[in-house]
C-alpha cells in the first residue's frame, strides 16, 4: 500500500530561513492546526465508511477487550452506542463455549502472527442459525508488536442458506432417483423442514388415486392420535385446511388456532397439541394438485418470509416425488396386467400362481385351471374391426371376472386367450364341470357390438392340482392339452384333462421339431398348378403349392402342417423358402427358354407381418433375378382386414418392388366392397368354395357372377379356382371370368411334369 501523504502540501506554506523566530513559531502553530485538522477530518471520514459497511468489525486488546466497534456490532448485539461495548469481552455477550472458541482463535493469531482469513463459523443468534465468515488479523503497536486483534466478520447466512437448500434438493433428487419408497422420501422431506425451520412441525398429505381424499404421507413429528385424525380428509372447500387447499390450488392459512371454528376438528385438536398456527400448500406437479404441504407451527402468526424458498423447495420436491410413485405404480400395474381389460398378465398370474397353490394347499382345497379360448374372437375382429374386437374382449373378460368373484383368479394371456385358477373343495369332479360350464354359458350369453347381437363361444380346457400336476407348469401344459381337445371335438366345449390328451401336445412339438429339421433337409418341394386363359386356351401362371416330402408319412399336404408352421412361427422360414424357390424356378424355366409366366406365391398373415418380409421379397427377386413383374402375392382378406392400414402399407410397399398382389380365397372373408377400391391389387380369386356347387347352387352362382362383374368394374383381373367341371368353366367364361385353375385342366404338378406341359401347352404373358 503506497503511503497517503498527510498534508495537501499546496496549501500550507513552506518553512524558510528568512522568517523571525515570531513568525516561524506562528507558522509552526498554523501547521500544526493544519495536520490536527486534517487528522480529524480523515478520522471522520474512515469512521464514517467503517460504520456504513454491514460486516462487523472490531479491534481487541491482548484479553479480548473491546477496543472499537462498527455499528453492525453494536446494533446486532443489541446496543445503542459504542461506547457500551467498549471494555467488554466476547464472554459478556456470548455464551462460554462460543466465548472460549473466539478467544482461541484471536490467541493464536496473536501469538502467531499469522492472519486468519475467511473462516466460515456457524453462530446462533435468538433460536435463529446464523454463519458467519470470520477474518482476524493481529493488531500491532508502533514498534511492530502483536498488542491485540482485529476482526472482520460477514454475515453469510443468506448464501448458505441457498447454498444448503441446493444442497438438500440434490439430496432429496438423488433419492427420488434412487427410488426411495414415497413414505421414506416424504418423512426426510418433513424432517429437512423441521431441522431448517425450528419451530414448526410438518405433515405432507397425499391424494388418493381418485382424488376425492387426502391420506397421510408423512408426519414424522406429529402424535399418532392426530396422525388419525388428519388421515382421509375430503378434497372439498369445508373439510379443513388441507381439503381446502387441494380443492382450491392454493395456499390456506389459520393465522391463530385460538380462533378456529369447532368445524375444525384437526386444527383445534393441534391447538391442544400447543400448535398456535397452520398453514397448507398445495403441492402440484404439472399443473395438477397432488397433495398438500402443511406447516404447523408454536407461534401465532404469518411464517417468516424468510423460510418461502425453503417451503416453495420443498412443495416442488413432494410434487416430482409423488409423481414419480404414481408413474412407477403405473408401470408396475401396467407390467403386471393387460391395459386393455386390466386383467391380469402372464407374468402376473405365474407370479401368484405359487402363492394360490400353496394356500390351497394349506386350506385342504383343490386347484382349477382353465385355458379359455374364444372360438370366433376372430370373425369379430376381422370383420367389425379392432374396436368391435377390444369391446368383446373386455366384456367375456368383465363375464368371467364376475363367475369368479374374488376367489380366484383370470387373466389375459394371449389375444383371445385367457387363465383361469379356481380354488374348489377337494375330489368335487362334479362341481368342476359345473363350476367351467357356467362360465362358458355365461361367455356365450348373446352381446351387442356394433348395434348387433353375437354369440361368442370358447373352448375351455380344464387341469386340476393335484390330480392333474403338481407344478404350475405341468397344470398349464394340460390344461392346455385338454383346451386344444375342445377345439378338436368342433368347439364351443369344455374339456378336463385326461391322460391321454398329451400325446396331442407332444405330436405337435414333434411334428415342429421335423419340419424345422425338414427344412434344413430339404424335404419341402414345390408343386405347380398351371391357370389358364379360357379365351386364348394359354397357360397364364402357375400357382406354388407346398409339399412335404416326410421320410416317413410320405407326400403331407400344407392343410397338415401350414396352421402348425403359422402357430409356432415356423412359417416365417417356410415362407421364405417357399419364395425364394419359386422366383429360382420361376427364372430357370425362362433361362431354358420358356416363354416367360407369372408365379403366384401364397403368403400366411403371419409371414406377412413378418418386419423383414418386404425386403425378403426384394431379395428373393435379386438373388434369383426375376423380374418382379412375373411374381404374384396372394394374400387372403381375413389377413388383410386384421390390420387394413398396416395391411394396405405393406401391400404399396410391395408393389413398389413391381410386384403383383392377388387376393385369394376371395368372397369368404369380410372385406367390405367399398374397402376393395383401396387396396393396391391386380387380381380376385374366387375361393373354390363357390365354384364348387356351380351348378347346383344358384346362391353360390349369382355370388360368382356378381364379383366377377364387380372386378371388372373396380379394372381387376379376376380367376377362379377349384374348377373341376366343364360346366363350371362354361358358366364362368359365360359371367366373364376367362382365367380358371382347377383339377379340370390339371391337378397340382411337380416341376419337371410342369416343364413337360408348359413345352406342350401354349403360354400367355400376362400383365
Ligand atoms: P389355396 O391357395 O387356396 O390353394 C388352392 C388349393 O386348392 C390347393 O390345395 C390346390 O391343390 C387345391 N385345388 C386346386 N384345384 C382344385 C380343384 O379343382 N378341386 C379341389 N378340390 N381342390 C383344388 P393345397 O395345395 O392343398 O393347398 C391348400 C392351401 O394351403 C392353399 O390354398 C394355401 O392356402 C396353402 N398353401 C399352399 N402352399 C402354401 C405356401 O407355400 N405358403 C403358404 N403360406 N400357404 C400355402
Ligand atoms: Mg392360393
Ligand atoms: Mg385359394
């Protein structure tokens, strides 16, 4: 620091020789005057500035004695005027512990030497917490010698009081993240409060699901008698501070409990319990009202405004820890139940299953288990549509629920599919049927969906604990072995286990293990089924029909494998298979010079939906090199309608790729007509059924003609299928129909055989 001379030189005069001794003596005196002056002034002047700053400072002797104060110390102490503070110690003022603390520090800095700087200390001040940031630099005489302290201390109560607030909300997050259950979490989130504000007593309440109430959330500090009696209080503006304040959205305060109406029953008894105040905060979270802050306190009166960051803090902390329970409730129930019937899941009933079977157990009781499988959920689906279909799910779901009652359990395990386990009394084979007939009576008590009345009928198989398994598993595998005999025996019956149905279930797994053993084996051919042009008497195309070669059983048909394959998903490999040999021997008969025809591919829904499936297709055709425009996809409607737009976007996407679509089986599925302009295909083929009674059946004649018409209209081609007679071919060339395939012209073939006749036969290219 660079020394401030002490006098303006400028304005005293200077000392020079040629004065008298009178005049050097009067001079003496005005300088001295001068330097009085301006060391008053500057006395003044620092005073002034010490004095204004609001950090304390002080000078002590060698025994703590006050030497001088600033006004912050005599105002915060309590005083008037320096002068009372003046020769007193710390131990005047402070208690001892904080008194001998401070004199330690100001002895060894006094000792030392050394500064003490920036020191945070925690001081309390009334019951109030203060912190301060202490400084103490030793004071020292003339001669360079320690004679006491000097001190400078801060108040920074307000930045640590900031600074503890973040430091709790990253705590209380932390924890949120963590996933401290919600009670936990609220009760440190009351105790945080009542640590930060010393006289109050804090209960956080939250609403219940509907939010027609408030529960107890936490109340850590309040007497379980009163716990009681705030527990389920109504959201509604007279039902006490709380309800008010949920009801309302904002904040309600009772200034004084010693006036509280006697309609208020919670605050007169905190009044009993010494509370003298009380105020609620709704606590929201995304604008809605999840619970309420309330804040009791000893003393009458407004709370310090000081503590609102705090509280605003803590509201917000409750709100995303409230949300963030109901979210992971949420999602719990949702993980463990369907969201469309709110039954419960698979994971959910294996979960309980044990639990069911070991109280039975314990009771002396058999267990029922029933797979349920609705015959015609499908029609439904297919033919009103998904909304028609939720409905029906949610009313046999409701049916079932209601033949239960509460002791025991169905749930939703597949589309149509469902569980039920029902404790029975012991041995009761009787009651067994009894109990499964009633339900499946009750499914197929008529409904209305979409203004209509339907019958839905189940098949319903029944395993029984024990006589039937011990375990879940095995109870579920033979419930679902006797399920799968109702569907055998036509449906819409029930069906209790019985030793011999496994030998089903295990056919099946060991027919699924052939086939995809059959697959790597190449034991799957493909036969050929020419369709021809009546007009022109050309070969158009071929259809690819699938055959297994079994080493075995011999040639098996795809009506005794296909719905197997589609079941276990299998057919998303056959199909593949099935596509990519037809493009190759599509390609090698035009190598080999035939004139080129199209090839249509019969594509299951599953396969359809396979995600990969439109590119399959892109593949096939580049490995094999086929022009797309000689390949033809032929979906039925049922498939389509199960999904139209999904089914209409994956259509465009093939036909993107150039090739056809064709929509087989037409006229027994549900499509709408409107619906049929839609779709981006190039071809009806009227399902076999149809031709077949031509010309028995003038229903199924007048049904042929009219979609033939009706293809012409919509610009589609349209070929018949299943034409076994020259009858039928001359109806069908009569209604307009020229493209036919049927055993008339000729049966499925092998490759080689339909080489042979497509040499023979004249072929059409057809576009
Ligand atoms: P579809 O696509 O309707 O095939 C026509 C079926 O009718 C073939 O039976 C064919 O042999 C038979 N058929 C043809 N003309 C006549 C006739 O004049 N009279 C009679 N009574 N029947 C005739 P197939 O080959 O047994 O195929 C049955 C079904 O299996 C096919 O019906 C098709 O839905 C499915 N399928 C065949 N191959 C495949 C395939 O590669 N993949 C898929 N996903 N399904 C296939
Ligand atoms: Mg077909
Ligand atoms: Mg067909």
């Amino acid at each position: 620091m660079t020394k401030r001379p002490l006098l303006n030189e400028g304005r005293i005069a200077p000392v020079t020789g040629a004065e008298t001794e009178t005049d050097r003596l009067a001079n003496a005196m005005s300088y001295l005057r001068a330097v009085e002056q301006e060391a008053a002034e500057r006395h003044n002047w620092l005073e002034a500035m010490i004095n204004h700053i609001p950090d304390y400072i002080y000078a002590k002797d060698a025994d703590g004695h006050f030497l001088f104060v600033n006004e912050a110390v005599v105002r915060d102490n309590g005083f008037d005027h320096a002068s009372e503070l003046i020769g007193k110690t710390d131990f005047d003022l402070h208690s001892f512990d904080a008194a001998t603390s401070i004199a330690e520090v100001e002895r060894r800095v006094m000792t030392s030497g050394l500064a003490d700087l920036g020191i945070e200390e925690r001081a309390l001040r009334g019951g109030d917490e203060r912190w301060l940031m202490m400084s103490r630099v030793p004071l020292r005489n003339g001669k360079g010698e320690s004679i006491g302290v000097v001190g400078m201390s801060r108040d920074i109560t307000a930045r640590k009081a900031a600074e503890h607030l973040l430091q709790t909300q990253a705590r209380l997050l932390e924890l949120v993240a963590k996933g401290m259950p919600l009670d936990r979490l609220l009760e440190e989130l009351v105790l945080m409060i009542e640590a930060r504000m010393g006289d109050t007593r804090a209960a956080v309440m939250v609403m219940t699901d509907d939010g027609r109430q408030l529960s107890l959330g936490a109340a850590p500090s309040l007497p379980a008698e009163y716990c009681q009696l705030v527990n389920l209080i109504e959201v509604s503006h007279d039902s006490g501070i709380s309800g008010r304040a949920a009801f309302s959205g904002e904040p309600q305060s009772a200034l004084d409990l010693m006036d509280a109406p006697p309609s208020e029953h919670c605050l007169r008894m905190a009044r009993r319990l010494g509370l003298r105040s009380c105020r609620s905060m709704p606590i929201r979270s995304q604008g809605k009202v999840l619970g309420t802050l309330d804040l009791y306190s000893e003393r009458p009166g407004a709370p310090d405004p000081r503590h609102n960051d705090l509280i605003g803090l803590a509201a917000d902390l409750a709100g995303i820890a409230i949300e963030r329970s109901r979210a992971e409730a949420r999602i719990s129930f949702l993980a463990r139940h369907d969201a469309l019937t709110g039954l419960p899941n698979r994971l959910h009933l294996d979960a309980e299953f044990e639990n069911l079977l070991a109280s039975a157990e314990k009771a002396g009781r058999d267990v029922a288990v029933a797979f349920v499988d609705l015959d015609n959920f499908k029609l439904v689906n297919d033919s009103l549509g998904h909304a028609a279909g939720d409905d029906l799910l949610k009313i046999t779901a409701a049916r079932m629920r209601e033949c239960v009652e509460d002791s025991g359990m169905v749930a939703r395990v597949g589309g149509d599919e469902f569980i039920i386990a029902l404790p029975i009394a012991r041995g009761a084979d009787s009651s067994l049927s009894e109990k499964f007939e009633h339900v499946r009576r009750r499914i197929a008590e008529p409904m209305l969906l979409e203004g209509m009345h339907f019958h839905v009928t189940s098949s319903i198989g029944v395993a029984c604990y024990p006589v039937h398994g011990m375990s879940v598993a095995q109870l579920l595998l033979n419930a679902d072995a006797a399920m799968y005999r109702a569907k055998e025996v036509g449906r819409d019956n029930l069906q209790i286990f019985s030793t011999e149905m496994p030998e089903t279930a295990h056919e099946k797994l060991k027919l699924t293990e052939q086939m995809r053993q059959g697959l790597g084996k190449d034991e799957f051919v493909l036969h050929f089924q020419p369709q021809w042009n009546q007009q022109s008497g050309a070969v158009s195309g071929v259809e690819a029909l699938i055959r297994w070669q079994h080493p075995q059983l011999g040639l098996v048909f795809p009506s005794d494998f296909i719905p197997l394959a589609e079941e276990t998903g299998l057919i998303a490999n056959i199909g593949d298979w099935v596509l990519n040999e037809a493009c190759r021997q599509a390609k090698t008969w035009q190598e080999q010079g035939l004139p080129p025809l199209v090839m249509s591919v019969n594509v299951s829904a599953r396969q359809f939906r396979e995600r990969a499936w439109v590119s399959q297709v892109a593949d096939a055709l580049a490995t094999s090199g086929l022009d797309p425009q000689y390949l033809e996809l032929e979906v039925t409607e049922s498939l389509i309608m199960q999904d139209m737009n999904g089914a209409i976007d994956r259509m465009r996407q093939l036909t993107g790729l150039g090739v056809k679509l064709a929509i087989d089986d037409f006229g027994t599925g549900y499509s709408s007509l409107s619906a049929l302009n839609s779709f981006p295909v190039s071809r009806l083929k009227i399902d076999r059924s149809f031709v077949a009674d031509i010309p028995e059946d003038a229903g199924n004649m007048a049904i042929t003609a009219a979609i033939v018409s009706l293809a012409q209209k919509l610009g589609l081609n349209v070929i018949a299928e299943g034409v076994e007679t020259a009858t039928q071919a001359a109806f069908l060339l009569q209604c307009g129909c020229e493209d036919m395939q049927g055993y008339y012209f000729s049966r499925p073939i092998d490759a080689e055989q339909c080489e042979a006749l497509l040499r023979s036969a004249p072929l059409l290219g057809r576009q």
